[in-house]
C-alpha cells in the first residue's frame, strides 16, 4: 500500500475522463441513481465519491480533477 502523501503543499492531479469511465461501468452493473425529478445522477455521484476517497486516503493539501 502507497504512503500517505504528508508534504504540506503537496499537488495531486486527478485524470477525470478515467475516473467517469469507471463510474460509467460501475453504474452500468447496479440500479441507476436519478434525483427525484428523474434526471440521472449515477455518474456525479460515483465521480465525487471516488474523489472524496482519494482525498480521504491520500491526504493531499491541494488537489485538481483535470478534464
């Protein structure tokens, strides 16, 4: 398992594209999550969820999702 990142002033980029194909396939095996008016939110939801992990695990000061 990798070290936590401790470096104050520490940048971790994180690949968008690969973290929205990832929910896409998981979303894809599961019930699909929509808001209460319809609209589907499987994509955003897993997207931050995934985000807020690796933030959670990683423990980096400054994060930024690239497109």
């Amino acid at each position: 398992m990798e070290q936590p990142i401790t470096k104050e002033g520490t940048l971790a980029l994180i690949d968008t594209f690969a973290y929205l194909f990832r929910s896409y396939y998981m979303s894809a095996k599961t019930k699909p999550l929509t808001n209460d008016k319809g609209f589907p939110t499987g994509l955003l939801t897993g997207l931050v969820g995934m985000v807020k992990k690796f933030y959670k695990d990683k423990k980096t000061c400054l994060l930024s999702c690239l497109p």
